[in-house]
C-alpha cells in the first residue's frame, strides 16, 4: 500500500470516526438528559419522605435506575471521547501522509 492508499485509509476512517462521533454525541445527550430527570425526581422523592439533606444526593445516586442511567451516559461519553481521539489521531495520520506526499513529489520535479 503507498502513501496515498494509506492517506485514503486514514481519510475513510476519519469520515467513520466522525459519523461515529455525532451518534454517540445524540446518544449522550439523550441519556445525560435522562439521568438529570430521574437524579432529579429521586432527589425530590427523598426530600418529600423527609430524608436528611446531607444524605439525599448519596441516597438518589444509589438508587438503581439512577445508577444505571448514570452507567449509560458514562459509557456514551467515553465514546464521544473516543471517536475525538480517533479523529485527532486520523487528522495527524492524513497530514503526514500530506507531507511526505509534497516532499517526494518535490523530489521528483
């Protein structure tokens, strides 16, 4: 594979790393969005129930559904985090490649 494959390659997985990213981004806004919700309602359900202030966010985080809605929002922002890597990393790849791309073609001139 030459330089220009490779260039192609990286721009490919690129275009993947970024279609990558704006699913996960939707997806991590929606489940940051449902864990707000429910942290919220849990933590208005224990003040109703006359829980002590101090204990309330501890309380509600511990709670299952919140837990779990917590869970997929982390694992949605991790994959935001990753597809930024990748397309940093596929940027710096295409840009190499952009580089030794001028050089040969001035060597060859």
């Amino acid at each position: 594979m030459d330089s220009l494959e490779r260039r192609e390659q990286a721009r490919s997985n690129m275009e993947k790393a970024t279609r990558a990213h704006t699913e996960h981004g939707k997806e991590y806004a929606k489940y940051e969005r449902e864990y707000r919700m429910l942290l919220a309602k849990t933590i208005l359900k224990l003040e109703g129930e006359g829980y002590k202030v101090t204990l309330i966010v501890y309380l509600a985080e511990g709670n299952i559904e919140v837990a779990q809605a917590k869970e997929r929002r982390n694992i949605e922002h991790t994959l935001v985090k990753s597809a930024e890597n990748a397309i940093v990393n596929y940027r710096k790849v295409m840009e190499q490649y952009h580089e030794d791309y001028k050089l040969d073609f001035a060597y060859h001139e």
